[in-house]
C-alpha cells in the first residue's frame, strides 16, 4: 500500500505550503511509504484527486486545494482531518495502515482489540488493575510489617538501654 500525498509544488499560498511540508515531513519521520503526486505540473493528477475526493469532502466551491491524502485508491483525507489525526495520535488509523509495534498508536489498538475481543484474561484491563492493585496492597502490608518490626526492635533498644542505665544508677 503506498500512501499518495497530492501537492502543488508551485503554489503561490505560504498557507498551503506549509501545510504541505507538515504532511510530507511527519509521514518522513514515521518512515512511512508514500508518494508525492503535483497537481501543477500534471493535469492527470490533477483531475484524478478531484474526482475522487468524495462529494462531502468537497469545499464549496467544489475544488479540493492541496494537500489531499489518499491510501491507494481510498481517500483519507485533507490537512485538517490529517491533524486531527496527529493530534489523536492515530495518524495509521487516518492512513489506513497497521500501527508499527510499540508506537503508542499500535498499544492502543492493541488494548482496543483485546477488550473488544475479550480473549485474555491476563490482559484484561479490569484484571490488571485487580492485580496491580493487589500488588500494591501486598507492598503496603510488606511496608507495615517492616515498620512494625523496626518499631519492636526501637523499643527494645530503648529498654536495653533505660535497663543499663538503671543498673549504672544502682551501682
């Protein structure tokens, strides 16, 4: 699947290069594979991001400005739906594309799917925060177990100590 970006290398708006530099550097630090496609210097490419930005899509006056998004064939989206995504953290989704593992993308669909599946009960939220938490209460009782042993082992230095002192007084 290769990501298709549509631009205009050579468009007068700073506005609309900006946020063509946005798009491309961002899919550049994700490592991600995509092609760029200029609707200046190619009526082909031109016409083809026009007719498949879905109706709905569409600004008023009908022409989609640069840069549009698409998966192959399937349309993602513009620059705005593309930061939103960014902010959400869920620009693979947008893109329609498998989270790399570890990224926090992938963690999340992870925990989706295994909530919405179900399938292990070991990862079950609801059954990691009861373990977690009896973790926690079993280090609380391990701390108050050692503080009481401390308290016992004070205090009988403490009457070690008056018991000498005493001793010392009576000689």
């Amino acid at each position: 699947m290769v990501i298709k970006v549509f631009l205009a290398t050579s468009s007068g708006s700073t506005a609309i290069k900006k946020k063509q530099q946005d798009v491309v550097g961002f899919l550049e630090a994700l490592k991600v594979d995509y092609a760029q496609l200029d609707i200046a210097c190619s009526e082909d490419n031109r016409m083809w991001m026009r007719q498949n930005v879905p109706e709905e899509k569409k600004p008023a006056n009908g022409i989609p400005l640069p840069p549009q998004i698409f998966n192959e064939d399937s349309y993602c989206g513009d620059y705005e739906t593309f930061f939103d995504a960014k902010e959400d953290n869920s620009v693979y989704n947008f893109l329609g594309l498998p989270p790399p593992p570890g990224s926090k993308e992938g963690e999340q669909a992870e925990k989706a799917l295994i909530v919405e599946n179900g399938t292990h009960a070991e990862e079950n939220p609801d059954d990691s925060i009861a373990q977690v938490e009896e973790e926690e209460e079993q280090e609380e009782e391990d701390l108050q177990s050692e503080d009481e042993e401390e308290t016992e082992v004070q205090e009988e230095e403490e009457e070690e100590g008056v018991e000498e002192t005493q001793e010392e007084e009576a000689e």
